[in-house]
C-alpha cells in the first residue's frame, strides 16, 4: 500500500469515527431533552424543549413506534409539522397524574455509517413516575436513521419497539428533583 493509500484510508476511517461520535451525541442529546425534569438548563418550558428536539430532526424525517404495544400508542408521525404534534401531545396536553420523572438509559449500540447516511440501534430503559405514586419501568429498541446535512448530522427516523413495560413498587424513588440544576452555571 502506498503512503497516499494508507493517508487516505486513514482520512476515511477517522471520517467515520468521527461520524459515529456526532450520531452518539445527537442520540444522547435526544434522549436528554425527552427527560423529566429536563436537565438542560434554560429551557424556558416544554414548547422550548420541543423546538430543541426538532433541531435534531430533517424536515422529511419520521417517528414511529411499532409492533403490538407500540402501534396503538404512538402511531407515526411523517415529516416535521406531524413529529411536532406527536411531541406537543405528549406534553403540551397536560395528563393526571403527571409526569414527575424518566430518564433514559442507552445500551448495546451498533452505529453503521455509510457516507452521508447511517443508522443506530440501541436499547433504552426508562424509569417512570408519577404524581400518584405509581410508576413504571419501560424498555425498548432503537432504530433509528441519520444523515448528513449542512447542519451536522440529523435524525431521519427514530424508529422504536416495546421490549416490555413492568411497574415498579409505589413510592420506589422516594427522593427525586422536581426540577434540575445540573447544567446551570
């Protein structure tokens, strides 16, 4: 192999290091804004958090949940305007009890990159609790697409299925922040 073969492939290999890097924090990212309380500081309140979130998403992307226990739930959004709905559903439409808490938990990533385009699948857990005391722990899989754009890599699709769905013994968090302070300067 010649040197400007070994330079070029090496210039590649880092191309896609450095992509997968990008696609983690923009996965993390998503996941951190979906929090309850969200830890981001100075996120004025939920119709922020939601701008934010559609930062991370291209104009034709798709949100989906999928098989048995997630059809019915969260259905699929196409294109931006519907992904906004199904976010401002979800918390500009206050529920009883509340949403006190989740956070969400990545697992067992796989990142492929191909060029301008790639996909991720990992699996989250996510503790849930709410104002009546019942909570629950929730489990599911990603797969999800990315592309490159002239912002930075973006999300394409966020794809998820229901691993399994168990409540947790009332009360179990018995001391949780009802807001976070943990980005604040």
């Amino acid at each position: 192999m010649t040197l400007e073969n070994t330079v070029a492939d090496l210039a590649r290999r880092v191309a896609v290091l450095e992509a997968e890097a990008d696609i983690r924090r923009l996965q993390a990212r998503y996941m951190f804004l979906c929090d309850t309380p969200c830890p981001e500081f100075g996120v004025l309140d939920d119709d922020h958090r939601i701008d934010l979130i559609m930062d991370l998403y291209t104009a034709d992307a798709v949100w989906e949940g999928v098989g048995e226990y997630y059809d019915g739930q969260f259905g699929r959004a196409e294109g931006a305007d519907a992904i906004r709905a199904h976010f401002q559903r979800f918390w500009g439409e206050k529920q009883e009890p509340e949403l006190l808490l989740n956070a969400h938990y990545l697992t067992s990533e796989q990142i492929h990159v191909d060029g301008d385009e790639a996909s991720g699948q990992w699996i989250h857990m996510q503790p849930w609790l709410f104002s009546d005391g019942k909570s629950l722990l929730r489990s599911s899989r990603l797969n999800n697409s990315f592309r490159r754009t002239g912002r930075g890599w973006r999300i394409t699709r966020t794809r998820t299925e229901n691993v399994f769905v168990a409540p947790l013994a009332p009360d179990w968090a018995s001391d949780h922040p009802f807001t976070s302070v943990l980005m604040k300067p």
